[in-house]
C-alpha cells in the first residue's frame, strides 16, 4: 500500500476519532445555552482536514504517548483552530460567507453568537488542556497551556491576523510576510507538533528536530495555500478563490511568482522530511503528509 | 478613619498597582501589532473601579499571600473583565458607544480591531497565570487556569452573555435571572476571590466562607447595578442609563419591584458580611466594599 494511501486512511480515521473526542467534550444541551452549544459543534464539528490532530497524534506517536492523551490535546488545538476560523470570519474581519462548503457561523446563526461561540472554544481549550484527564503530571499541564496561550495571543495568531487585516504593509518583503504567515497559522501548526514532544518528554535534540520540522512544514502549508488560491477552483476548495489576489493581499505568489513559489515549496518539503529522517519509518505518515502539501493535494 | 475613607484610598492604591502590573504586561510597541496593543491597553487601562482585583487583593491578604503575585492575579482577573467588556459592546451584541465615559473600543478604533483585541486579552490572562512568575507550585497555576477556563466559558461568562442576549424568556422566575447574573458577572467575581484562597493554600471551611462571601457579593453587585439603571443618571454612571428598562429585559428591579429589590440587596449584603465575620479585622476593606454596594456609592 502506498504512503499516500495510509495517510488518506490515516487521516480518516484521525477525523473519526477526534470527531468522537469533540463532540464528547461539548455535548448537546437543551435549555438556554442551546445555540451557543449548537454553533459551537457547527463549528468545530464540519468537514475539516483534521491536520493539526494528525500532527498531534503522529508527533506523540513518535514517543509513544497514551492515545486518550492525545485525542484530548489533539481536540482541544482543533478547537483553537476552529474558534480563530470562526472570528476570522466575521463581517468586521475577512468577511466569509462559506467555509468548508458550508455557512459559515455567523452565516448560519447569527454575528453575536460566531463571537461568543468563538470566545467559549477559546476558553474551553484551556480547560482541556489544563484538565487532570489530559496529563497526570501539573508541569505537563501547565507546560502546553502556557505554550498555547503565547501562540494564540496578540504575538502569535491574533497578532498574525491584526498584521493580514489591517492592509500592514508588507510589500515585497518575503520575510515580513512569513513572519505574518508564521504568527498566523504556522504557530498552531508548532504547538501541534510540540505538544506531542512535551506529552513523550522528548530529549532537546528531537524535540529541535521537530519544532525544525513544524517551521518547515508550517511555512510550506502556507505557499501550497497561496499557489491553490490562484490555481485551485471553488468546488475543490470550498471556499471563494482568488481572493488574496483580488483584495490585493500581498502573498507568496504575489512576491516570488508562481513558479519561484513551486520552486521555494518544494525546497522546504523536502527539508521538512530531512528532519524526520532521525524517526526512521515511524514518521511514514508524517512524511507522506509533506508530499501530499508538496503535491497540493491536501 | 471611616472604613470608606479607608476603601476609597485603598481601591485608588490598587488602582495605580494594577494599572501598572498591566502596563508592564502589555508594553507599548512599534510596528504591525501597533494597534492592536493600543486597544488592548485602552481597554485596560480606562478609569475601571477594579473591583476583582481589588478583591483578590484582599482575598489573598487574609492569607498573607505575596503581593507579586496578588498583583499578577489580579491583572489576569481584569484583563478577563475587560476583555468580556469589548465583546459585549460590539454592534452586533449590546451596541454600546460608552464605556466608563469614553468611547468603546470598536468605536475608538474600529469592529476588527475589537474583535482581536479581546481574543488576545483572553489568550493573554491565561498566559499570565501559567507562567512561573505567578507561583512557583504549578499545581496551583493549574488551578487558577482550569477555574478560569470553566469560569469564562459556555457554562459561564459567555453561557450568561448568551442568555442575556438571546431574549432568553426569563419572565418573572428569580432563579433564572440570578442563574443568568451568576453565570455573567459572577463567576468572575467568585474566581477573585477563590484566588486568593487558591494562593494562600487555604482551609476548606475558610475556602467556604470565601464562596459563600463571594456568591452573595456577586447578586448584590448586580441587583445594586439594576437599581442605579433605574434611579442613576448618565453622569455618576459615564454609560447609558435605563437602557435595560428600554430593553424590555428582564432584571431584579422588574421583577421584584425596587422597594423589592433594595431589600434583598440588604438581605445578601448583610449575608455576605456574615461570611467574613470568622477573619475579623482582616476583613475590614471587603466588609466596608459591601457596605458601599448596598448604599450604591460605588
């Protein structure tokens, strides 16, 4: 079988699984939190990728980290993801009316509850994440709590987003623009990945090889996302195309052209599997997820 | 001295603290993130009564707990209150031009930048009572944060936001509203005071009597605020006055009638005293806090 096909496989059962986790974690309730628990699940329980819960699971696997472990640690990065999606969003923000195919939340509800949906995700990450069910050890806990809490504030995602948004002028800086790129999405992508390396307790060294790794693959996640925008077409995306090029965004297509993009995205996917190489054949999965962005087929 | 002389000069000195422990914690800043920092320090550092500092101040002086690491606590406490402030003003929630006589922050900068600046508020108290600077034992920063991240989530601040704002139909059940109060501004009350228990490794009986303080505290607080809706003036209160009435919501004073619902607040101030009676002295400042909710001086 090939590599391709395990991942596929993979990350089907991943979506499964932490599918089972999330919905388990905000269960549907009657009485008067109703639509804030339902908008909650709407956004949190769609038709995402699940990469950051494969990363989780497949970096942890690396150490062998209990499995329940992970598929909390797994659910509550999801949620992170989920809620910055949520916000970003928003009329006053991006201004999304689709997102996986589907309304987006405030589409579908209504502006004030995609803010408090968001906020509570926000929040109920941290009390997964801080929950004696996630890690016996309180060092553990307060080790990915504080890691998250850094990657998700104003020097990390939201500062990211403020940078997108607010027309900051990045011009033809390749530099300024992967630093936005890496505050924005590329930190959860790390904490994914690291997260799995605090649960196992890694030693320094692997523990390099893997934030190296995240870097790398974060980055390359990134240009394959730009290439798509002005390659890709709606129905394979489900959502609007060629918007960053007709809002006038500056990316990485926009900077290094389409080909010099290709061009860069394959240098880093092939050193982010350079890497892994120290994980031998333990790292298959993860590996066959940096071809499979390579390639633009995730 | 009257005990009011002495809470009026003690909540200005916490004041001044607080204001200059969030300063150092959200430090001004040049480049992209410029902004979004300015809102996140104008939203902190307004004229706020810092009442939830003020009590977890106190709460941890019972206890003799390190002032450092009151102040940190504290901050984190009212970064959470601000942060509840800016998402609770936006259009498409209370609409609220006016927060303590200024601008809100939508209207001083614009939706988006509200938007992120409480998300990065929120992300950012979790982040101060993670780090090892808050108390050195991280079983207890564990604690702080999984408290926090239950208090401000579905099934607390936000949960409350929720029913607030979706008209749930409270009608004329007491229970509801104080359930909806509880859930709103309460928790956040009640973790302030916990807090202090928390970090002064308190027994489980004076644990008790700090909650039971707290959660009469908090009804009071909100029953004393329901009131001056209706009696205050835009003035002494620098936001818009009736506004509830206007509403049609549902509060303690349309429900209980205000000669109603001032007894009751009487009731639970007197209640609340009751509670601190076991600290003596010690307890001087918070009593003298109740004090002024019932006579709504403050």
């Amino acid at each position: 079988m090939s590599l391709s096909v395990n991942l596929a496989s993979r990350l089907s059962e991943v979506s499964v699984k932490v599918k089972a986790t999330l919905s388990a974690l905000i269960p549907e309730t009657m009485g008067p939190e109703q639509s804030l628990v339902n908008a909650m699940r709407y956004a949190v329980l769609g038709d995402g990728k699940f990469l950051r819960p494969l990363l989780v699971l497949e970096s942890g696997g690396l150490f062998d980290v209990d499995g329940s472990r992970l598929l909390r640690v797994a659910a509550a990065i999801e949620v992170v993801h989920c809620y910055s999606l949520v916000h970003d969003d928003l009329p006053c923000m991006d201004d999304d009316d689709l997102r996986r195919g589907q309304p987006t939340v405030h589409k579908k509800f209504d502006e004030a509850t995609a803010v408090l949906a968001g906020d509570a995700l926000l929040s109920l990450a941290f009390e997964i994440l801080s929950d004696a069910q996630t890690h016996f050890d309180p060092n553990v806990r307060i080790q990915l709590v504080s890691l998250l809490a850094r990657i998700a504030g104003a020097k990390g995602m939201v500062g990211g987003q403020m940078m997108d948004m607010s027309g900051f002028q990045l011009g033809n800086d390749i530099a300024a623009i992967s630093r936005m790129q890496r505050l924005k999405t590329g930190g959860l992508f790390g904490f994914a990945v690291e997260s799995g390396a605090i649960l196992g307790k890694a030693s320094e060294k692997l523990h390099h090889n893997l934030n190296s790794f995240a870097h790398d693959f974060g980055l390359a996640f990134q240009i394959a996302d730009d290439i798509l925008d002005v390659v890709g077409n709606v129905e394979t995306l489900g959502k609007a195309v060629g918007k960053d090029q007709s809002h006038g965004k500056a990316t990485f297509v926009s900077v290094m052209g389409l080909e010099g993009a290709k061009a860069h995205l394959s240098y880093l996917c092939s050193q982010a599997k350079e890497h892994l190489h120290v994980f031998g054949a333990r790292a298959d999965i993860l590996k066959a997820l940096v071809d499979s962005v390579e390639s633009r087929t995730i």
